[in-house]
C-alpha cells in the first residue's frame, strides 16, 4: 500500500496543499530570468575587458596574451582542420576577434604566401604570430642589457659555472634575436639584400640565416638545462650540508623547509617550460624536415604549455 493511500478521509492532502501553494506563488518563467542573465553576462563581460586591459598595460603583458593567443589559435587551427564539427564555432570565435575589414583588400591567403584555401583561424594565426615577430625588432634593447651586465663578471658569492651558462644563453639569444631581425627587415625590404648577401655567403635569401637564428634559439633554450642541472648540483649540496647538521644537533633557519618547497615547486617549473620549448626549437633548426609529425597542434600545445605558468601569474594580478 503506497503512502497516498494511508491519508485518513477529510484529512487535507499534502501534495495537494503543495500544488495549491504553487499555484499561488508567481511563477518566475524566461521572460523575467532573461533580463537578470543577460545583466549578469554583460557584468562578466565588462570585468573581463578591464582585467584584459589591466593585463595589456603591466610589463610583458602584451607578449604574454599574444603569445596565448597565438597558440590557442593554432590548436583551434589544427583540430578545425581535423573536425568538420567545430567550424562553425571557429566562425564565430572568428567573428568576435576579428577586426572588421574589407576582405577584398585584405583577403586571408595573402597572409600565408598566398596559399590556397586557408582556414581563416590559421590565417589569423598567422598575422598574429606576425605581429609577435615585429614587435620582437626591440628584444635586442633587454637582452643587450642582460648581456653587458654578465660581461663584467659575476656577482661576490655567485657560482662561477652558473655565470658562464648566463653567459653562454644571454650570447645566444642575442645572437638568435639580431638574425631574426635582419631577416624580418629584410623581407620586408628596409634593409638591403646586400646585406644578407654578406652574412650568407652570397646567398641573398634569408632561409639560411633564419636556420642559423633558430639554431641561436635551440642553443639558448638548452642552457636552461645546463642551468636547471648545475642548481639542482647546489641545491642537493646546501640540503646535504644542512641534514648533516642537524645529525649533528646544531640549529638551523625554521623557514628552510619553505625555502625548499619554493625551490623545488621553481624549479620543476622551469623545467616544464624549457621542456616545452626545446621541441619547437629542434623543428625549426633542423635542415632536413625536423621533428617528425610536427603539426600546429604540436605547436600550440609546447607554446601554450610554456608560457602557461606566466601567462596566469599575470592574469591573477589584474583582480
């Protein structure tokens, strides 16, 4: 026997007295939630534009969001060219970040050499991966800065083998960047052929000096191991020095275990983002196809990997 059926006769129904309770109540149907969600979208929205402009305006925020959204694109490039079903939300991604222009007279394969049948998510990729390389032209200004600081020697107390990787990196970024920077202005014809004629072996095209740029980068990204190597020598030096006192009964800081925990959570991390990059950096260095089943999705997910940890520490600042 259900419960419904034990209600005495006369007794008042409790579902009934629901319902009758519902019934009088006023029914809040779409029309009138609709007006609440949308002020509530358009508030999300509008913090969200001002954290965006916050992130744009602190140092290296513009490189960082470029960079994100540079290789965001390349995933959502990559996966539309593998999936028919997200077309149409890359179209309307598309058109929200799209700036609004005349197609005939900027129309998306001129921005790819003129290849056929472009995606346009690629090709806003591409312009976007553009823009980062132009405004790279003064990257030389911080890393000559870096680089005049270590030639004059290490800091008193320093490691001597820690300065000379400094060193050897600060060289070939430098290198990679002011490569990069002749070939960019070259191509688009404010410094002369000549001049990569000169550095090329007479050899006016600049796919060979773009190589030996890459290769400035790949030498730049593997020191970061060498560096990540040497300090995880020193640091099991100072733990090992400082578990042997306390065998020893003698006082130690009572921050040592934070200070570890710093390190060890920096030093992963760093590891990360050099283990990210070094793919890319063998691809484009290498003169014979490099690294096999390299793709844009490959691509974008070393870059987004890398400049995650960055990218969010700069985000979480503009609340």
């Amino acid at each position: 026997m259900s419960s419904d059926e034990t209600t005495k006769p006369g007794a008042p129904d409790a579902r009934a007295i629901v319902d009758k309770i519902a019934d009088a109540a006023p029914s809040a149907g779409p029309s009138d939630l609709a007006p609440a969600d949308a002020l509530a979208g358009l508030k999300k929205v509008d913090q969200t534009i001002l954290r965006l402009n916050k992130l744009l305006a602190s140092p290296g925020g513009l490189s960082a969001f470029l960079s994100t959204f540079n290789y965001s694109l390349y995933i959502l490039a990559y996966v539309q060219t593998k999936s028919h079903s997200i077309s149409s939300f890359a179209q309307k991604l598309l058109s929200l970040i799209r700036p609004a222009c005349d197609d005939a007279k900027l129309p998306a394969t001129t921005l790819v050499n003129n290849a056929a049948g472009v995606p346009p998510i690629a090709a806003l990729a591409v312009l976007i991966s553009k823009a980062r390389t132009t405004l790279r032209l003064f990257g030389l200004f911080p890393l000559y800065t870096w680089l005049r600081t270590l030639v004059t020697g290490p800091k008193a107390g320093s490691d001597a083998v820690l300065h000379r990787i400094a060193l050897l990196q600060a060289s070939s970024y430098f290198t990679y960047q002011a490569l990069e920077n002749v070939c960019l202005l070259a191509d688009s014809g404010v410094v002369s052929t000549s001049v990569i004629s000169a550095i090329n072996r007479g050899d006016s095209k600049t796919a060979r000096v773009y190589l030996w740029a890459y290769r400035a980068w790949l030498s730049g990204v593997s020191c970061d191991f060498l560096r990540l190597g040497r300090e995880w020598q020193l640091e099991n030096r100072r733990r090992a020095t400082r578990k042997q006192m306390v065998s020893e009964g003698k006082a130690i800081a009572a921050y040592q275990d934070d200070e570890d925990a710093k390190f060890d959570k920096r030093w992963w991390t760093d590891l990360m983002i050099a283990s990210a990059w070094l793919p890319m950096a063998l691809h484009y260095s290498s003169s014979t196809g490099g690294v096999p089943g390299w793709n844009l999705g490959w691509m974008g997910a070393c870059g987004l990997v890398a400049g995650s940890t960055r990218a969010k520490a700069l985000w979480a600042a503009t609340t």
